[in-house]
C-alpha cells in the first residue's frame, strides 16, 4: 500500500498550474496578499527583532531577502525571520476542522525558496495551493490538540511539500524530504496555553527553517524513515494514537483546501473572531456598558482549551497571552468597540476597569458549538444589572469563507498594515504585483518591493 508521504508526494510532484480553477488562483493571491500585509504589521516587534538580529549574522553564496529590512541572509533564516514577522499579530489567516492552525504561515519558506530558486509567480501559486491543501488535508484527519500538539507539525509538511515543489525536487526527493520533517519535527502545544511566551510568534516559523533544511538534505540524497507514519515507531503509533487516511487532494473537481480556509478581521486566535463579532453586535443594544452585569459566552470545547483554559487568560501578563484570551479580547471589544494591536499593550493590560470588565466574563462550552465545531459558533448573551437579557448568536465571522472579505476590504486591511511604512505610491504597485502575481517573472521582484526606504 501506499504511504502516507508516497500519497503527498505523488500529488505534489504532479499538480500544475493549469490545473488550478481560476477561482482557486484568486484565492491564493487574496491570502498571500494578506499574509504579506501581517509581515509589515509584525516587522517593528521584539521577537522579529530577535529573528532579524540572529539571520544578520550569517551570510551566504545563495542569499535570501529578509522583507522589508532587505537584508540578506540564508534561506532558512530568512524563512524564519520573516514568519516571525507574519504570525506576530496573529491577525493572519486560519483554518479549522478536526485540527486547526494557520496555513499561510508556510508561505514565509515559500517566498524565500521560490526566491532562491528563481521561481515566478505561477510556481510560487501552485506551491501555495500545495502548502494549504497537505495542511488542511491533515487537519481534516487528525485533531492534534488533544495530544498535546502543535499545529506547527502539520504545518512543517505543509511547507516542506510547498518548498521542495520549488527547488524542484523530484517525487522521490520530495517523498524523502517528508520523511525527514516527520521524524525531526513534533512541537508541543504547550506554545499556546497557559502564559504565552514570545515563542508564539516563532512556533511555525521554526518549522520553516527546519522544512528548508529538510529539504536541501533531500536534493542532495539524504533518504528519511520510509515508515515514518506507519512503522512500529511511527507517526501514526506514537504521535497520533491512532492511523488516519487523508482525503483526495484538490482537482479533478475536488474542492481545494484554500477555498475553506479563513481571513482574520481582528488581530486575534482563530477561536475569538466569532466571539468579537458577537460582543461588537451587542454592544450596540446597549446603552452604558457599567449597566452589564455579566458577559456570558458559550463555544467550543476546543476555543475554550485554548483560548479561556486558565486565570491566565482573565489576567494577561503580555500581548501573545492577551491576543489568545477570549475574555480579555470580549471586554476590550465591548469597552472600545473594536480590537486592534493597540490594545495590548502595558497600558491596558493593567488598567483596573478594563479587567474589571474582563472579571464579568463568563465563558462555557456549547455542545452545538462542538458538534458544528467548523463554524466557530459563539452564542453571547449579555446579563443587564436590571435583569434585562441581551442575545446575539454569530456563526460565521466576517472573512469566513460562508462570509469572505471582499477584495476591497482585504485591500483595506493591507493598507492599514502597510500605510505608515511604505508611501502611498509603493502600496499601490504592490498590491497592484500581488493581484497580477501570476505574471511575475521571478518572485525575488515582489520581496525588493518590500523593501523600506532609508
């Protein structure tokens, strides 16, 4: 029978551009687009600051761009710097079935191995379309929290697949390639709960790193455990409990797994967009929010795990555990009436009414929200201190793909990321590249017009 990896690897190495509905590859320009406005958003924090520090310190005859600083530094430390940059506001995109995890964050290695190898906009897509369809594929199979991990570990097959794709591996290298990542490669969630460290923001990034290693050792013959998910010792024994069958792979008139996937519209975990929008539609059937008594929000089992598990998240210490907190991000939305990254920093974590109002935040488990867990149903009501009921119920956040963004308003998000670092005029040939990315030449192109001046 075929593997798990030799059933990767088979589709990747075969998949090509004009295999690709045109829907699919309009798709995939609206999130690398967004994705690229989040590195802007992340590029001035400390933890991209770390990463940049780090990569200036190597040099290398096959260089890579580090976005908007331009520097130069090896493909895989330009991988990582620039994820970190990427998945620092947590404002990039998400995908949510039996597992979940945000596939667009395999994109970082994709830009620094499409670069290196002189790779265009349409090889750039397809290993886009690749990255998210191993992602979502494995998400649909498997769901990793309750083993304790990281989406980073389906993420780095993602990217491994998405990166060898463009250095132009072979089927065997490829099928190598991920049996390498798998042996190397399980994170713990341990990331993401509790007190969340700066480590967030470099999770997936780290990945990256090691799937451009990966495969590099690949091309250059390195052979992985060719039972890496079904051996005695394998994936399937001691990572995931159990053995799990991935489902067709887009084309042919399979529904691709990009199409599924989300936009964020608040700069916040996947499981808090629905909440927000729940809390902003509520706030406006209320005259004084000092009246509310007690905000009571009822989701999934797995948000809550995640994002209410512990008094961490009712007293957030730092931004990474305050933008994971679906209590502290529900009252700075019914305070403020909306959530931006302003709002995590010192000033309001400390601030005595906003975490009273955090304190009223009440949060359980909906078992309809378990069982319709890909919608991230959020049911809210608001407790008046006259006893008065307030209800809102939202399934589908807006940039849910049942509720997409538009092309404006993912142009609106970039341009609210990008204005205060790029003139006017630069924001407009980029986007302007990322809407024709099909007909770049070389992708190495689209990073130089990152680049800030000065």
């Amino acid at each position: 029978m075929q593997t798990i990896a030799e059933n990767i690897g088979a589709y990747a190495s075969t998949l090509k551009y004009e295999d690709l509905p045109a829907e699919v590859i309009h798709q995939t320009k609206r999130f690398i687009a967004d994705t690229l406005g989040c590195a802007f958003g992340g590029y001035t924090s400390e933890p991209c600051n770390i990463a940049r520090d780090l990569a200036g310190l190597v040099s290398s005859s096959q260089p890579a761009t580090i976005l908007c600083s331009g520097e130069k530094t090896s493909v895989d430390l330009a991988a990582f710097a620039n994820d970190v940059m990427i998945r620092y506001l947590d404002f990039n995109d998400g995908y949510i079935s039996k597992g979940s995890g945000h596939p667009s964050d395999s994109i970082a290695a994709l830009f620094a191995a499409a670069e290196v190898s002189h790779a265009g906009g349409r090889e750039l897509i397809v290993a886009t379309v690749l990255a998210y369809e191993v992602f979502c594929r494995i998400c649909d199979a498997w769901d990793n929290k309750p083993m304790g991990i990281d989406h980073t570990t389906m993420g780095v097959i993602a990217s491994v697949v998405g990166v060898a794709r463009l250095l132009g591996l072979t089927r065997q290298q490829m099928i190598e390639a991920i049996n390498i990542t798998v042996a190397g490669n399980i994170a713990l969630n341990q990331t993401r709960v509790g007190n969340v460290s700066k480590w967030k923001a470099c999770g997936y990034a780290s990945a990256n790193r090691n799937a451009i290693f990966a495969a590099q050792l690949a091309a250059r013959g390195m052979t992985g455990p060719s039972q890496v998910f079904e051996g005695r010792d394998g994936f399937f024994k001691v990572v995931s409990r159990q053995p799990f069958e991935l489902a067709p792979f887009g084309g042919n008139g399979r529904p691709f797994g990009i199409m599924q996937c989300h936009l964020k519209q608040f700069p916040l975990g996947n499981f808090s967009q629905t909440v927000v929008t729940a809390v902003l539609e509520a706030r406006s059937l209320v005259g004084d929010i000092r009246d509310i008594a007690e905000v009571q929000i009822r989701t999934s089992q797995t948000a809550l795990n995640i994002m209410a598990d512990n008094p961490e998240k009712w007293h957030p210490r730092n931004r990474e555990t305050a933008d994971h907190s679906i209590p502290y991000t529900a009252a700075v939305a019914l305070r403020y009436g909306t959530v931006d990254q302003s709002y995590f920093g010192e000033q309001y974590l400390r601030d005595k009414d906003l975490l009273d109002l955090v304190g009223r935040v009440k949060c359980s488990v909906s078992e309809e929200a378990n069982r319709r867990s890909e919608i991230n149903l959020c049911d809210l009501d608001l407790i008046m201190r006259s006893g008065e009921h307030k209800s809102i119920r939202v399934e589908y956040h807006r940039g849910h793909w049942r509720n997409p963004m538009s092309d404006a308003e993912i142009e609106k998000k970039f341009r609210s990321l990008v204005a205060d670092m790029l003139p006017a005029a630069r924001v407009d040939a980029l986007l302007e590249q990322l809407w024709k990315l099909e007909d770049l030449p070389e992708v190495r192109t689209l990073l130089e017009m990152t680049v800030l001046s000065g």
